[in-house]
C-alpha cells in the first residue's frame, strides 16, 4: 500500500532524509519510531504531499507522491499532531460538518456511526470543550476516516495524553486495522510501537536503522539469564544497541 525508495530532503545544509526505503503492506500497522529531529513528520508530509522530496520515490496505494498528488490525496487521511477539532461545536456537529464538506449523503448518519464506532455516542451532544484528551483525539480519529481513506497517517497520536488516554487511542488503532485500513503512525514511544505494529522501522538521524517485526527485532539481542530468570531484551534495548553499531 505504501512503498518509500531512497527518499531524502535537507534544508540548506541539515540532511533530514537520508535516504529512507520501507513498505507498508494493505490493513497492516507500521510504525516509524524515533526520537525528535529524526525526520518522522518529514517523512509523512512527503507521503501526504504537503513536502516534495529532494530525490528518490514514494507510491501511496499505486499513486506517485510526485506525479500523481491528486490520487494520492484521495487515498489517504492525516491526523496531526494535535486534535484538530472545533471545540465550540458537539462531537456531533464536528462529524456532520465534515461529512458534508465532502459531499457525502445522508451526513447525520454518516455521524451516528462513528459516534458509536468510537464509543462517543452518550458524549455526541456535548461541546468538545468538555471532553477528556482521549475522547478528542479519538473524535479527531473519527472525522479522519469520513470518506473511508485506504490509508491513514497518524503522526504521533497519542502524544501529551495520560496514561489512560493512550490506551483509549490505541484500542481505536487496533479497531482501523482489523476493519482493513492501512494505518502509518510516527511515535516516539517504544511501548507503543511495541502494543500496535505488525512492523516497526527505528528512523535515526534520517535513516532507517532497522526494520522488522517486533519478534525479528528483539532477535537482534540474545536473551539473557540472571538467577534463573529469564529476562528478554526490550525494543529501547534493541534501539540502542542497533544505533550504537551503526553510528
């Protein structure tokens, strides 16, 4: 669904991208995980056509980011870094302006549904105002898949949310790829990547220093034993131990 080759960008002389590839296979969770300044958000605004990349390629469900923006626009939806809802209106109000900005019939009950997909019914009626930062981010989520998009990007979703917050979000990550949308998160949060991806690629200093699945991951470090307990090394574990060698 999503195919990245030799992608660079550098502003002046910082080198952001240095040559990044991976793939995203259809209804599958990736996650692109390092630390700030290490070129995620970059990544995803090329893909999301709001950057253009200094050299190689990028193809978002069979369209080319650089030839064929319009498709590649239609195909996919982003959610940024901060909720971007109307906290005057109701959670409600938020979905049916959406619906109807893209021309879609019967907006109301394009609404409901969501309301109650992302568990916000009995919140539906009230002023996003009132609602905890799980609650918006997991509406923010909502107005996102408006249209059905094949591909959602979703740079950093959980980012300033408590604990319990975090949970609410991924659970509704979970919930988008078990009904087959592709979704690409950035996070700085090894826990995360861990709870949701099929796969994960550690971006450092704009390169892809590994990536695979957790399992394959972790398999880059032998399992230890101390007092015959068996401890298995953790992804951050792994992180370091991949950039140490490759720096």
């Amino acid at each position: 669904m999503i195919r990245v080759q030799g992608l660079e960008k550098s502003y002046g002389e910082l080198a952001v991208l240095r040559g990044v590839d991976f793939e995203v296979e259809r209804g599958s969770i990736f996650a692109l995980l390092g630390s700030n300044g290490s070129g995620k958000t970059t990544t995803v605004r090329i893909l999301a056509t709001l950057l253009k990349a200094d050299a190689g390629t990028a193809v978002v469900n069979g369209f080319d980011v650089a030839t064929q923006p319009a498709g590649v626009r239609e195909s996919f939806s982003l959610t940024g870094q901060f909720a971007a809802v109307d906290e005057i209106l109701s959670g409600r109000e938020n979905l049916v302006l959406v619906a109807k900005l893209r021309h879609l019939d019967d907006p109301g009950g394009v609404a409901d549904e969501l309301l109650r997909r992302f568990s916000l019914t009995d919140a539906g009626a009230r002023r996003v105002s009132t609602y905890s930062g799980g609650m918006r981010r997991r509406l923010d989520i909502a107005m996102s898949l408006i249209g059905d998009p094949p591909v959602i990007f979703l740079d950093e979703p959980t980012s300033g949310l408590d604990p319990e917050a975090r949970i609410e979000v991924w659970e509704t990550v979970k919930g988008l790829a078990g009904r087959g949308t592709t979704v690409l998160l950035t996070t700085q949060y090894l826990e995360e990547a861990e709870q949701l991806a099929d796969r994960i690629a550690i971006l450092h200093q704009g390169r892809i220093v590994v990536n695979g699945t957790l399992a394959e991951l972790k398999k880059l470090l032998p399992p230890a034993t101390i007092e015959y307990v068996e401890k298995q090394p953790s992804l951050e574990e792994v992180f370091l131990a991949v950039v140490g060698d490759r720096k």
